[in-house]
C-alpha cells in the first residue's frame, strides 16, 4: 500500500481524467510509476553498460580533443 500526496493541479487533473475515462485513480497512478520505473531501469542499465565497455574520459580530455579550448 502507498499513500501520495499530490499538488493540488496535479490531483485536478487526475480527477477529470479518471472521471471522464470512468477509471480509478489508482489505474493511473500505477501505469504511470510503471512507466517511469520502466524508463529507469533502462537508464540504468544503459549507463551500466557503457561504464563496463569503455573507460570514462575526463572532461578536459574530451574538450580538448573536440578543439573547444579557448
């Protein structure tokens, strides 16, 4: 179980579309923490990946094989 606080607009907005699509709040709330844990789980991964194939490159070595030095 998980109790949210909502700024008020947010909770409006939520209210009109669940009464308009005649669907619970709770249907919304979760789809949408599906989706961002989806996406999240994804970046994180992807940043994983990248980290184990290559080395990372410190800031100053990437300007200046970009030729962005002043």
């Amino acid at each position: 179980m998980l109790t949210v606080r909502l700024p008020r607009k947010l909770e409006a907005r939520l209210n009109k579309l669940s009464k308009r699509t005649r669907r619970a709040k709770s249907y919304y709330a979760t789809r949408a923490i599906s989706e961002f844990l989806d996406e999240q789980e994804d970046y994180l991964i992807a940043i994983s990946r990248l980290e184990k194939s290559r080395p990372p490159i410190p800031l100053d070595e990437v300007v200046r094989r970009l030729g962005l030095e002043r």
